[in-house]
C-alpha cells in the first residue's frame, strides 16, 4: 500500500516510524527540538516557544519531516493520512 503526503509517495510496509509533535523552540538561536503533544498539552503549556508542527515518518535510516504551521493544519495532514490508510 502506498500513501502520499505533501505529494510524495512512500510505501507503507517500509516505513519504521509514522508520527506527529510539536516542534519547540531550544533557546539556542534557530534550533529546535520535537516533544510530544501530549506533553505539550498537559506540561508544557506556556513553558515552551512552539515553532510549529509535524508529521514525521522515518524509513530505515531515512527521516522525512513534513511542518505546518498550526496543530490544525498537522491534524488535516493526519487525517489525510488515516484515510488513506483505511482503503
């Protein structure tokens, strides 16, 4: 089966790791770093500067990262996802 986001095209038996988070901001200049959404919604409100969020899929050694801007967008893009899943 394959999937597609963002138009492009992977292959679902091969893909180790298919997850969303938040993309955090370190504090050392334009770094960030990925934390859960629950923990972003149960900790870490108001505690972290939120650079955005995302669908990140890791095939073998290979990372594809796809970033939205709001949660919204990321839950869209993950929906999208689980319907295509369903078929």
């Amino acid at each position: 089966m394959i999937i597609t986001i963002q138009n492009k095209q992977f292959e679902t038996k091969e893909i180790t790791q298919l997850y969303p988070a938040c993309l955090v901001k370190t504090g050392f200049e334009d770094e960030t770093t990925q934390m859960s959404l629950e923990w972003i919604d149960v900790e870490g409100k108001d505690k972290v500067e939120i650079a955005g969020f995302g669908v990140f899929l890791n095939i073998s050694e290979e990372k594809h990262s796809f970033i939205f801007d709001t949660r919204e967008q990321m839950d869209e893009a993950i929906a999208e996802i689980a319907s295509q899943l369903r078929k």
